[in-house]
C-alpha cells in the first residue's frame, strides 16, 4: 500500500476511534446539566465523559479544552433566547401597542429559559465563576442580546411610549436581570410561564405604587 495512503487511513481510523456517539450536542447537553447542578469549578473534561458514557478522549474529537465546551454552552443559551424574543418582536402587528411589544418580549424571555433551562440556568450560575477569558469570549453573543433590547427599548422612547429621562441601559440590565433571576425560584409546576410574564409587565409597566388623584 502507498505509505502516504496508509497514513491517511491510520488517522481517519484514529479520528473515528475518539469521535463521540453522543456527538457534540450529546456532549454539550450533559455539561450543561453539570454546570447547571455542580457549577464551574468542579466539573472536569473526566467528570462530562463518564456522564456522556464515553471516554475522556472521545472528547477531544468535538473540544479542545473545558473552557471551550463552556463557551459553547454559554453561547447556546444566550442565542437561544435571543432568538425567541426578537421574533417575538417581529411578529406583532405594525399597529401593536409599546405595552403590547413588551410583554410579548418577557414572556418569549422568560418562556425561552425554560425551554433550554439546562444551558440558560447553567449561563446565570456559572458566568461570575468563570476566567475572564471564556467570559470575553462569550461577551459578542451577550452584547448581541444586550443590543436587541437597547434597540427595541430606544424605539419605544422615540415612539413617546417610554419616559424620555429613563435610562435605557439601566433599565435593560434591571428588566433581563429580573427575568433571569426566575431560574433560582420558579417551579413550572406550580405556575404558568405566562402568569409569570404577566405579573412581570405588568410591575414594570404600570409601576408597584397605586396612583392617586392629588
């Protein structure tokens, strides 16, 4: 056989022998959940194959390091409900009310963590744990997300619907951390999503004081 052959069918067959059969999502979905349970620090490339049942080196077919699966996981998260919240936006009518566009915005938020609730509870407790160099590398998929509320909330100020002394990016990092925080308390089982969403808008719209006539 032609050497150079025979070198490229050892390291196809070397490459297949660390090829993961739970794939990289597989992989994925079981760091988050450690993550998720375990946080940062005591999570190892070990710890997430023999939960995946695969070998540590399997691993390395998909990642080259634990901080990349992190990234990943953190990126996935954010991508997610970023996407769920902006078609929210982008299928109300042309016509729909500043408080009609909102709340469509909390409850595609709120209903996206819980969908993918192993990486977005995994993104909000990990985040502060992790080096700043995952942080940074996470940080364009964070401030995308970060701009698609500062862009929807400018419009609603320039449209009159907003206060025009409000700040719009203390009230963003008020508004998602609040949302964000419902993964350390709610229990889907004794509450809707959409209730939550409700009760949400409705604080931050119409206020928690009730208006009197002076």
């Amino acid at each position: 056989m032609d050497p150079s052959v025979a070198e490229r069918a050892s390291r196809t067959i070397s490459a297949a022998s660390f090829r993961s059969p739970v794939g990289r999502a597989g992989i994925l979905d079981v760091a988050a959940r450690l993550f998720r349970e375990q946080g940062y620090g005591p999570v190892s490339l070990r710890k997430i194959a023999e939960a995946a049942g695969i070998k540590a080196g399997s691993i390395y077919y998909h990642f080259g390091s634990k901080d990349e699966i992190v990234v990943a996981i953190l990126d996935a998260g954010i991508r997610a409900v970023h996407d769920k919240m902006r078609q929210a936006v982008l299928e109300q009518p042309d016509d729909a009310t500043a408080a009609t566009i909102l709340r469509a915005a909390i409850r595609a938020h709120l209903r996206a963590l819980l969908d993918v609730s192993d990486y977005s509870s995994a993104n909000v407790r990990i985040f502060g744990q992790v080096p700043q160099s995952v942080r940074d590398a996470n940080l364009p998929t964070r401030r995308a997300y970060e701009a698609e509320w500062d862009k929807l909330l400018t419009r609603l100020q320039k449209d009159g619907a907003l206060r025009r002394k409000v700040d719009i990016r203390r009230l963003r990092l008020m508004l998602i951390g609040a949302l964000n925080a419902m993964l350390e308390w709610f229990d889907p089982e004794r509450g809707s999503v959409e209730a939550l969403a409700s009760a949400y808008a409705d604080v931050f719209l119409n206020g928690i004081l009730e208006q009197r006539e002076v």
